[in-house]
C-alpha cells in the first residue's frame, strides 16, 4: 500500500500558503518602512544615553548639537553653560575639536521638533542645543521625530531617568 499527497491537498496547500502571504505581506511591507522611522529614534536614543552617561562619568557638562540640513546630531563637552555665550564653540583650547560621537540619520527622517518643559520664549533647542549637566540630567524634553509618509515618532526624556520613552502621539509634559 503505497501512501502519499493527492493532487487535491496538495492544490488546497498551495492555496492556504497565498492567501496567508497574501495578508502578511502589506503588514511585512508596512513594518518594513516604518523600520528607518524606528532606526533614527534608536540612533538618537543610543547618542542621548551615550551623551549622557559621558557626563556622569567624567563630571564635565554636554552640549547636544543639531544640524538639521545635513541630518546630523552630536554631542561635545562644554566647561560650563556660560562659555557659550549664544556661540557654537566646538573647540577646545588645544584647537582640537571635542566631538564625541556623531549620528547621521536615515535618509527621508528628520527631527521635526524639538521641546522642553522649562525651555524659554528665546530658547530654541534646535538651534541652541541640549544641555546635559554634568551629573547626566537633563530637563524634560520632547523630540518630534517623522519620516516621509508623515510618520511620526516622540522621544521623551525624563530629568533623572536614563530610560527615553518612545511614543506615538505626544499629550504634553504633565
């Protein structure tokens, strides 16, 4: 007695496998491009932590920088928040240039906005930067982040807590 697939299971097999492909494939698709949106948050997330765990273990203030033409976002050591003076100063006093680490963000990700709970009428953090103290802390902050499709992404950074939260709609700082 020989045993084997009749023709009809194997056509009823073939028809089950299509129509799950056939389900899978626009959330597969759908997962597949929204996964740049979720790659830049963890590259900004990654830098944010490493920028602030940099502060805590060397004792010396952070300043995350953001050029938003070129997709890129650093973070450097800062003496103190009076250096500044509403000047980038991306040099020491040796002349070299004190960039820790550097991300470039996915193409077709931007960083849409960026808030900050205590942040003044005249303080822009896109243009001004993060301060990270030298503990680590840094005030409650919010970074808007989209992609092509309008996809959107928030980053909120909690003062004391190294966790950032990703979210995806933003309902303010309470």
């Amino acid at each position: 007695m020989q045993r084997g697939f009749t023709l009809l299971e194997l056509l009823i097999v073939c028809l089950l496998i299509t129509i799950s492909l056939a389900i899978s494939i626009p959330t597969l698709r759908s997962s597949l491009l929204t996964d740049q949106l979720a790659a830049g948050s963890r590259k900004v997330i990654s830098l944010l932590t490493s920028a602030r765990g940099r502060a805590a273990r060397d004792g010396v203030p952070q300043l995350i920088s953001f050029d938003l033409s070129e997709r890129k976002i650093w973070y450097e050591a800062v003496p103190d928040r009076e250096s500044l003076d509403g000047e980038e100063n991306t040099e020491e006093t040796d002349g070299t240039v004190s960039v820790r680490s550097q991300i470039l963000l996915p193409e077709g990700i931007r960083i849409e906005e960026i808030s900050q709970a205590g942040g003044g009428d005249d303080y822009d953090p896109l243009k001004d930067g993060l301060w990270v103290s030298k503990q680590g802390y840094m005030d409650k902050t919010f970074i808007r982040l989209s992609d092509e499709d309008n996809e959107t992404l928030y980053l909120l950074i909690m003062p004391f807590f190294f966790d950032i939260a990703v979210k995806e709609e933003f309902l303010g700082f309470d």
